[in-house]
C-alpha cells in the first residue's frame, strides 16, 4: 500500500493498492475532480502536478513528459497526472494554473 497526499486539497488522502493505475486514475477512482483535457492520453499538460515529497517514488518519466520536458513545459518536480504510476508514498499539490474554479484550495 502506498500513500498519495495531495497538499492543497486541504491534505486530501488516497490510499492506494493498485500500482498500474496512473495518478488520473486514482483521483478519479476517489471522486476528485482534476483538470485534464485531452482524455487522460499524453497529449496536453493541463493534469500537470507538483511534486512535493517522494519524487524517488514514482516510475520514470513516460515518453510524453520527456517530450513536455524537452520543450520546456515540465520543469523537474513536475508530472502529468494522466501518465504517472506512484511506487511509494508521495506528496503532491496542483499547480496554480491547473486548480479547478468550483474545488476549495488550501494555498
């Protein structure tokens, strides 16, 4: 089992058992709301996440966010929520430009 702390979400908690599920998944499994608009494919940075603790927990970069990465658009702590396996317990927070209107944020 790991854990998934999502900081500013008032430090919203998701406990996970199955480690094939992308991040996407999970939030979606748990009934959160996050922001991705190509369909959880790869193809747009819009479920960007940042990563705040437990970097060395999560499977490496897929070929999409090396792609994002290469042009700039993915800075080192972060991921794409749609693409990213969690191995461990990790920390993340959405990043300012990706917060949903409707959800109450704790930054």
């Amino acid at each position: 089992m790991a854990v998934i702390v999502i900081k500013n979400l008032e430090e919203k908690t998701l406990e996970i058992q199955d480690f094939s599920k992308t991040f996407l998944q999970h939030v979606q499994e748990n009934a959160i709301d996050w922001m991705y608009a190509c369909g959880g494919k790869g193809r747009c940075t819009t479920c960007k996440v940042i990563v705040l603790q437990g970097e060395e927990n999560l499977e490496p970069r897929t070929n999409a966010e090396l792609l994002y990465e290469s042009q700039g658009l993915l800075l080192d702590n972060e991921r794409l929520a749609c693409q990213v396996k969690i191995t461990g317990d990790v920390t993340i927070c959405v990043p300012e430009e990706n917060k949903l209107p409707h959800l109450k944020y704790s930054d």
